[in-house]
C-alpha cells in the first residue's frame, strides 16, 4: 500500500480540497432542474433523508494506544483487486447532463484509482462504447423487463463487450419524484440509440422499461434468467433477510443491498438499517454491495462494518462528474480512499478485513 500517495491528497494545491467544495462546484455548474434530477427522491424525500441521517446515529467506538498509521486500504472483490472497497454505482437515464462522456468518464476515473464501475442499461453510451472507452472489465445493471430471452441474449452481448457480473434490477412502476413534477422536468433519455437501439436489441424490452404496459417479471421468470445466464447474476434492491435467502437459492451470484438512494419509493427503511439484516441471513461469502446514503469515507468504513463488502457511490461520483469530469470523479474517488485511510487508523485496523460490528460505541 502506498501510504505517501494518499497523504499527498491532504494537498492544499488540488483544485478541490473536500467532497463539500466538489458538491457546491456541481451545483453551480448544472441548472437548478439538472440539480434537483441528480438529487431528488421520491414523495416527501423520507427515505433519501433517513438514508444519511441513519448513518449519522452510527457512532465510532476508537481504541486509545491502538491506532494504526498505514492502514491498507485495498480488498479483492469478485476477483478483482480494489484500491478500497468501492465501486461507482449505475446512474443513468440521464448522466449526460452532467457531463457529455457520462460512463465513459467514470468508468477512465474509476480504472485510474483502482476501482470498478457498475454501468446502467440506461446509459448515453452502448455498452460497447463504454467497453472501449475505459478498456477495463466493469459490471453491467440490466433490468429484468420483457422477455426473459431478450434479457438473456442482453447479457450475452455484454459478456462479449468483457463484462463479467451483472447486476440485475426490478421497477415494477413508474417512481413519484416531486422535484421533477414540479419542474416539469422529463428527460429525453438517450436509451434508444445507446444499448436498447433496435439492431441491437428487441424493441419490446425498451418499451417495457419506459411504458410499464404489460405484468412486471415474477419469481419465476426471475429464476428462469437467474439459472440460464451466461454471466453471474447479483441482485440489486435486497432490503431484507427472506428475499436475501430467495435470491440465494434462486443462483444468485450475490446481493446488493440498495433502495435506489431513496429515487425508488418513499417510506422505505434506510438501506443502512437494512444491511445487518441481510449480512445475517447469508452466508459470509456470500459477495454484498451497498449503496444509498454514502457520502464519506466513515461511512465506506460503517458499512463494511456492517457487513458489506464492498460500497456503490451515486450521487457523489454524480457531483465530481458534474463539477469536473472525468478529473472531478476521480478527485471524488481519491478523497474517499484518503477519509477511509484515516477512518481505518483511527479504528485501529491495519486492512479492511478487521473492521467488524466492534468498530461501533
Ligand atoms: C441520477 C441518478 C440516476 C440513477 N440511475 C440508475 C440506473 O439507471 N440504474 C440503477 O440501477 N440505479 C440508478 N440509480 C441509483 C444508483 O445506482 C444508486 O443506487 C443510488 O444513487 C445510491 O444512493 P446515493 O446516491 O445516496 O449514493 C440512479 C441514481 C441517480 C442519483
């Protein structure tokens, strides 16, 4: 681990010194409509609130005469070593509006400070493009809409394009974001000509996902794309113990403990409340990501705690990006390796395996 190199990020030269300095430059850079698109949850905003406000109720037993000064900081996960247990989670339908090279930028910033990128199916970008532009393996979020068939031969191009997991998500209905209502904000979302453009994939699964005209996928179906894909399945949205097992015995490769950073429904529980529960449920190996309220590197380090093994990173990569590109994600990332760094020292612990649930008061 090279310890100087994360110090050297404390630099007063960097353009950006804090994620809140990153924060207050996206916003001056995107219209208050693009802001509140990025930032909006659903109905009166409970969950998105409850998703930080419970992290902030966690509180950090340190052990005195017991620090570390050099943590290591890196992890493997699916195989792959991270720099820190981070990825950049999907956010699509709309993340040209923060910057023109969207996943292609994230996924280049990502590849720079040693982590991965989980690309959406809503991307601006084909799959391929993205593929090409970042020249590393990524994970790819599909959603489970229309035919099973049409999903299954989705994740086969993937495959070819070097993906090597997907991460499956379900919406069954259209989401209630004020925010936008109020702006009268709709996206023109680039899907069609990206990754649902008809050469390359069946028309009827982009109108599934926009129109919600037909009865949504139930287990079986589920089951069915689970068993039969030609890449391993981690199931996005696991807010409690039951579907966690279900998902398992269904052949998930994985769980992803989410409620979409608060953008899917209003008056569900904090995802951070959610994950103990899950971690219990499975087995220790069984690989967990989570996201949704992430916006430290303490809060990186609570939820590995917590039982995850890796975080996803929303909103906050969604402000480097905005505030300055592929440089400004990469800063984004870089900051939170640095606050974990410091956050494991101060735990006492010399790599991400020791932080445990004793981490806590
Ligand atoms: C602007 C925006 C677009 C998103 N689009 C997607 C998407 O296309 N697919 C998906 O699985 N999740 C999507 N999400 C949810 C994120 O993947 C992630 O679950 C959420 O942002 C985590 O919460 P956080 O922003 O508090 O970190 C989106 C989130 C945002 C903010």
């Amino acid at each position: 681990m090279n310890s100087k190199r994360i110090d050297d990020r404390y630099s007063t030269n960097e353009r950006f010194t804090t994620l809140r300095g990153i924060e207050t430059e996206a916003r001056k850079q995107l219209s208050p409509v693009v802001w509140n698109y990025l930032n909006c949850g659903t109905g009166d905003e409970v969950t998105l609130r409850a998703n930080t406000a419970d992290f902030d109720k966690l509180a950090f037993r340190t052990p005195l005469f017991a620090g570390i000064s050099n943590p290591d900081t890196s992890t493997t996960f699916l195989g792959h070593k991270l720099s820190f247990p981070a990825l950049i989670a999907p956010f699509g339908g709309g993340e040209q509006l923060l910057d023109a090279q969207g996943h292609c930028a994230t996924g280049r910033a990502a590849a720079a400070v040693g982590v991965r990128q989980i690309v959406p199916v809503a991307a601006a970008h084909s799959l391929e493009t993205i593929a090409t532009a970042t020249g590393v393996a990524q994970l790819f979020q599909l959603t489970f809409v229309g035919k099973v068939d049409s999903v299954l031969a989705m994740i086969e191009r993937a495959r070819q394009a070097g993906y090597e997991q997907i991460v499956a998500t379900y919406s069954p209905i259209r989401q209630w974001r004020e925010r936008m209502m109020e702006d009268r904000f709709t996206i023109r979302t680039a899907m069609e000509d990206s990754n649902y453009a008809p050469d390359k994939s069946d028309p009827e699964m982009l109108r599934e996902q926009l129109a919600f005209e037909h009865k949504r996928w139930g287990w079986d179906e589920a089951r069915e794309a689970i068993r039969n894909s030609p890449l391993p399945i981690i199931v996005k949205g696991v807010m409690n113990a039951e579907e966690a097992v279900q998902c398992m015995e269904a052949g998930a490769a994985g769980l992803y403990v989410s409620n979409y950073g608060g953008r899917s429904i209003d008056r569900m529980p904090s995802a951070i409340s959610a994950l103990p529960k899950v971690r219990a449920a499975v087995s220790k190996d069984t690989p967990i990501i989570f996201d949704s309220g992430i916006r430290r590197g303490s809060d990186i380090a609570a939820a590995i705690a917590l039982g995850a093994d890796v975080v996803a990173l929303g909103r906050s990569v969604g402000y480097g990006l905005a505030a300055n590109g592929e440089d400004g994600a990469k800063r984004v990332l870089q900051l939170l390796q640095s606050e974990f760094w410091t956050t494991l020292g101060h735990l006492g612990c010399s790599s991400v395996e020791e932080l445990t649930a004793s981490a806590f008061c």
